[in-house]
C-alpha cells in the first residue's frame, strides 16, 4: 500500500514516515500543498494524510479541489485543528477520517490500513496456494504449516501477488503499490525481493517469471 504523507513539521514527518514504513507501508513526504498537489498528479496512492497549516495554505483547499474533480483516494486529516467545528469542516470537504496531533503511531497505522483496506477491491484476508498460508489481516506466511519470517517488503509483494492469484502483476504495478517515490523503476529492486521471496518460501516453486513483463503466482505444475 501507497501512502502520501502531507506534513510540515520535519520532526513528526520522519516519526509517520518512519512508522508507517515500519508497518509495511510504502511512504512518500511532502511539506507544502503544490508538492502535493505534484505528487497526487503523478503518482497513485491508497491513502493521503493531509495536515491543514501548510506553509502554502490549508489543506482543506487541495482537498476540496481534488473532491471537485471526483477523486475518490481516501483523506485522512492529521492536524491540531481538533475542535468539533474543525472536524466538521474536514468531513465536509470530503475527509474520510480525522485524527488530532498528537497522537499514538498505533492508532495512525491502524487507521491507514482501515482507510486503505476500505477503498481497494475487497480480497480475502486468508489466502491458501497449495501448502503456502498467507494471512493479510494477521501478517503471517505459513508454508507446510511452518511460520516464515518475511520482511514489510517482502510481505507487501507476496501479498499484491496472492490478491491477484493467476495474474501477472507487472513489475512497474508492484514498484507503485509496494515502494515509495525514491524507488528507479528500471531498477532490479523487485526482482531482488522476489529472489529472496522465492528462497524463503523453498521448494516446490510458486512464483512464476513473466519474462520481460513481472511476476504470477499460482500452483505450478
């Protein structure tokens, strides 16, 4: 999952990037509103965290507007504005949550996977190829009734995969839902975790090369 962080303040824009990172997020930060604005025009994102006092102005602003042109990404307000005529306000132009500063990074991560979760194509939170268990909701792989310890990076792409069980997922598709703005998309980045992805999930093989293309997985044989 994409996320766009909206914040100003440097020292609480490391502690959300650095969080939700942790968490398995993949996190891209501005600090004003027109950097914002660039990165909502390039780029896709599961889930936006919008403050309001912006050095550029308030966040409600670019909210309204991307509402006006039927953007449906879903808006989490993360501001000191925490009044009821603020939150009000924030709902109105089209915010899908609110969370007042300050905050627990546990309730902020659990609202973005709730956001984030409620916007996509509903998928099941179990899912079971051959002996391989990927549980979404718990985050935890079982192959052949063994726990697997895998990183956010490689769990985030195994679960991309198993959601699109039998499909090819291109490796551009992977770089945008699973890495942030720094990641090259020319680079080998996704095929390196998917050699690792691969090593860990052992014999007999699952994940299948498109060559030229990405990556599907399925039982094979």
């Amino acid at each position: 999952m994409r996320v766009l962080a909206v914040e100003d303040d440097a020292e609480l824009g490391h502690e959300v990037v650095s969080g939700l990172r942790q968490a398995g997020f993949a996190v891209d930060w501005v600090m004003d509103l027109a950097s914002a604005e660039e990165s909502l025009t390039a780029n896709s994102y599961d889930c936006v965290l919008l403050d309001r006092g912006l050095p550029d102005g308030d966040g409600l602003d670019l909210l309204s507007r991307w509402r006006a042109r039927r953007s449906r990404v879903p808006v989490l307000m993360l501001t000191a504005m925490d009044g009821i005529a603020e939150r009000v306000a924030g709902f109105d132009n089209g915010a899908d949550d609110y969370l007042g500063k300050p905050f627990a990074m546990a309730e902020l991560v659990a609202r973005v996977g709730a956001l984030c979760r409620r916007a996509e194509q509903p998928r099941p939170s179990l899912v079971r190829i051959a002996d391989l268990e990927v549980d979404a909701a718990r985050r935890r792989v079982t192959r052949a009734g063994v726990m697997l310890s895998l990183t956010a990076k490689e769990f985030a792409v195994l679960e991309l995969l198993c959601a699109r069980r039998g499909q090819v997922v291109s490796r551009s598709d992977l770089i945008e839902h699973c890495w942030d703005a720094m990641a090259e998309p020319m680079s080998n980045v996704v095929d390196a975790v998917v050699v690792q992805l691969r090593r860990k999930l052992g014999p007999p093989p699952l994940i299948a090369t498109s060559r030229g293309v990405g990556f599907v997985i399925d039982e094979i044989g």
